[in-house]
C-alpha cells in the first residue's frame, strides 16, 4: 500500500472542505494491525445542521434541480473518470478502511463504484414526462420531480460502492444530498468527497460528514429540513430510522439486514456450488448483507460437500488485507469480531457441531482477525440460523425436498437474497419464483448490476437501489391536467 503517512480529511460541506466547528478529529484504524492510518473531522450536531441547512438552500434557490438531467449526468460522468484516475489510492483506503482484502478493493470496488456513476450519468432518458391518453378533452401529463433534501446513510462493510450507488442516482435525479458515512470505514468516501469538491457543484448540493457520535444519524434523519431518508444498515437501526422520519412523514427507503439461504441440491455441478458457497460466506468476511449465511444442501451429498467445503475453509490463506496473496483478511474492528465470537459460542450452546473455525488465528495481537467458521447439522430454529451475525460464519442445514428447502429458505425475517443451484434450471427456476427474496441467483452469487433493482422483502428493507427502479426511488410523482376544451369550459368546471 501507499499510505505512508497519517492522512486527515476534512468535511465536505457547502461547496468547501473544511474542518468541523469543534476542530476535532477522529482515528480511523486500519484492521489488520490495529495502527491509525487517517483522521476525520467529526461532525458535531452544529455541522449536521449545517450540511442540512446548506443541502436544503441549494434545493430551494439553487440551480441544481433546474438543471438538465443531461447536464446533471456529465457531472457524473467526471465523478466516475476522477475515480479511475485515483483508483489507486482509493482501493488502499477502502482496504485500509474496513480489512477488505486489495485484490477486493481494486478488482471489484473502485471500478464498480466508478462504473455506477457512468451508468447514471448516461442514463439521460431515466426521467422523462409521460403524457396519458384518455378521452376526456383535457391535456393529462406525469412530471417526476426531485424529492428534494435527501439524506443517505452508509454502511462501513461497502463504502466506496454504497456512496455511488445513493449518490449517483439522487444527484442525477436533482437532489441535494447529505451523505453520512460510519465512523468505522470511511477514509476512503472522505478522500471520494475531496475528489468531487474539485469539480465545482453548486452550493450545498453535496455535502459529505462523518461523525463518531451516534445521535449525528438521529439528528439528520429527525430534521425537519429533510424531505427524504435512504438508508443501507442493520435491521434494528433501520427500525430506527424509519420511526425518526416518520416526522414529517419522509420518504423513505430502507436497505436492511439479511440471513440469505444457499440452496444446494443434489443434481449441481458441486465445483461451482463449493466455490460459490465460498464467496457466498467469506468474500468480505462474511461482512455482507446478501451473504449465503445458511447453506442448505440436500442430504444426498450432504456429506461429501460439507467435507469437500470445511477442506477448502481451512485452506483459505489467512492475513493482513493489503497483502495481494491473503484470501481472507481481518474483520472491520476487534470490537466487532468479539460480537461475532459471542454469537458462535451460542451456536456451539444450542447444540451445532462446529466443524472448523471459530477461534482467533496467531497473525497480528492487534488485528481483528477471525478463522472462516462452519457449523453443520444445524437447525434453521436456531439463532445462529436465525439472526444476523455479519460475519464469516456458516450454517449448514440438510434437507431432503424441494418444498422442505423452499420452506425452510423461506422461514426467516428477512428476504433480501437466495442462491439455487442445480442443473435442472426449469427446477432451478420454480424454486426462485417461490422465494421470497428481492434477488435470486442461480448457479451463481454476487451478481449486482447497475441496470437491475436490488433490495429485499420483509425486514430486510423497503425501495430499491440501482437501475431506473432506484433513480425512481428519488423522485416524487406530480399529475399536471390541463383544459383543452374551446373557451376553457369543461364539464367539470361548468357544474358550478
């Protein structure tokens, strides 16, 4: 990596960077060996104000929403060449940031979150006027507007990736946007809204905070200056979220919390399916929203994969993120990886037999590292099969029919990803229409495109994000009906 020295970021607010009010800064620590790499402005409830008082004059009396879409779409388009250009530096912060491993950060996250705002800025027809035709003798046309002030709130598991896909398509619809990053990973989004100050946006319709106080997301998403609320996090803070913008009754769209099943039947092509299991659980360390957290396999092979699966688990090199060779790096925090340790002795308490993993490797004292852990002949009534732990542990579960998987992929609170895979695609494809999930993948995992919607079902979430379906979600719905009739009398307006 590059990053040499200690780093420092400031806020991106108004048009300007600058330092918070209070003139404090937070350390970012980087996973892998427990070292502060960077310091970030913390934003006090006086600069949240701000940001949203900046974000809410450059939407009232700003130029920003008069804007062209096509106008708004070229400035994407530099954000997305600006990315490119600093691909490097910011694959080293992601990296730096939250213990993903480089070979992730370069391959996957900086082109993607580069080749998100080129798709929005290109997307010139997103938001047109539909004219309705009817009979009646009046004009009938759909305008879609900007929503107005919108606050985004990211997680620390995707940064770089989440920025783009909330910024992106608000921007490019008309907002003013506040975006608010974790304290835990998000050097690499500072150094995004340092780029973006450079390219000269009007004032106030971007600005970029970190805070490391908890109540800094409270007081955005409870501001009455705000007209609307994108949020990608946990399912208990977005319970939160959506109870704190319930005053004013804000928009709303919600990307939650996910316990995704892995559907393995007998007939796969079991190379694919173990690979896929694989990343399914331990791409990021498990610390991912879609991952494949519970792997049901059909009790015909059931031995032979979980075998030929704990094998490969135990082969995965272990190490420091910014090692090219390291498969699987740290965690995003020590305080996190000990939560996810808790959770796997209440797996080991109710009963599941853990067949690898599970403990803390001898690399680096002060990193957050954790073996990629399996547990099988588990119970989808448990609560390692049932809650959320965000982290790189698997539950096996056998079944023994198609409605036994599907019954049980199905019993579980959330419903934001599943995974089928067989040879039998028109099987493949029954079971996908009965899941209920907002994304399906068969005989593959992991595949966001920019085109497609992605979000979930029940409580994992409402609204989507990506493709014209996520530009949407930023707007509001204006009917304007105009009198077509000779002298303007219509029958309406002539009751009277």
């Amino acid at each position: 990596m590059t990053i040499t020295a200690i780093q420092q970021f400031d806020l991106f607010m108004e048009g300007k960077l600058s330092p918070a009010l209070s003139g404090k800064y937070f350390d970012c620590v980087n996973p892998s060996n427990g070292e502060v790499f960077a310091r970030v402005s913390d934003a006090d409830s006086i600069d949240v104000q701000m940001a949203v008082s900046a974000a809410r004059l450059g939407f009232d009396h700003g130029r920003w929403p008069q804007f062209s879409i096509a106008e708004r779409g070229a400035f994407l388009l530099k954000v997305a060449l600006l990315i490119r250009e600093n691909a490097k530096e910011l694959a080293d912060l992601e990296c730096a940031s939250c213990g993903k491993t480089i070979k992730h950060t370069t391959f996957i996250d900086v082109p993607s979150a580069a080749e998100t705002f080129e798709y929005y800025g290109n997307l010139s027809a997103g938001l047109i006027n539909e004219t309705i035709e009817h009979s009646s003798p009046v004009l009938s046309v759909i305008e879609r507007e900007p929503a107005g002030v919108v606050v985004a709130i990211i997680p620390w598991n995707y940064p770089l990736i989440m920025a783009a896909w909330k910024l992106a398509p608000a921007l490019l619809a008309g907002n003013c946007v506040v975006l608010k990053t974790s304290p835990l990973a998000c050097a690499s989004v500072m150094m995004l809204a340092k780029l973006m100050a450079l390219l000269g946006l009007p004032k106030g319709v971007l600005n970029i905070i970190a805070s490391s106080r908890p109540q800094a997301g409270e007081e955005l998403t409870g501001s009455p200056e705000v007209d609307m609320v994108s949020f990608s996090g946990s399912t208990k803070t977005g319970e939160a979220v959506m109870a704190q913008a319930s005053k004013g009754v804000k928009k709303l769209t919600l990307e939650l919390g996910g316990k995704s099943p892995n559907i393995v039947f007998a007939d796969c092509d079991m190379e694919a399916a173990l690979g896929g299991a694989m990343s399914a659980i331990f791409m990021n360390q498990g610390q991912m929203c879609t991952a494949g957290s519970r792997l049901l396999v059909e009790d015909k092979i059931y031995q032979e994969f979980v075998e030929k699966l704990v094998a490969r688990a135990k082969n995965l090199k272990i190490g420091p993120a910014d090692n090219f060779e390291t498969e699987f790096g740290p965690l995003v925090s020590v305080g996190h990886r000990d939560m996810v340790l808790k959770c796997i002795e209440k797996g080991k308490q109710e009963g599941a037999k853990l067949a690898c993993g599970g403990k803390i490797p001898d690399i680096n004292a002060k990193g957050a590292y954790l073996e990629p852990t399996i547990f099988i002949n588990a119970r989808n009534t448990m609560s390692i099969a049932q809650e959320e732990i965000f982290g790189p542990v698997l539950c096996v579960i056998p079944f023994t029919s198609v409605e036994e998987a599907i019954h049980i992929a199905n019993d579980s609170k959330y419903g934001l990803a599943a995974m089928v895979w067989s040879k039998d695609l028109e099987k493949a494809n029954k079971v996908a229409a009965r899941l209920r999930c907002g994304t399906v993948w068969i005989n593959t995992y992991g595949v966001f495109l920019n085109e497609a919607p992605f979000g979930g079902y029940k409580q994992s979430g409402m609204g989507r994000e990506l493709g014209l379906a996520g530009l949407l979600e930023y707007t509001q719905l204006k009917h304007i009906v105009t009198d077509q009739t000779p002298g303007g009398k219509s029958l309406v307006a002539s009751w009277y």
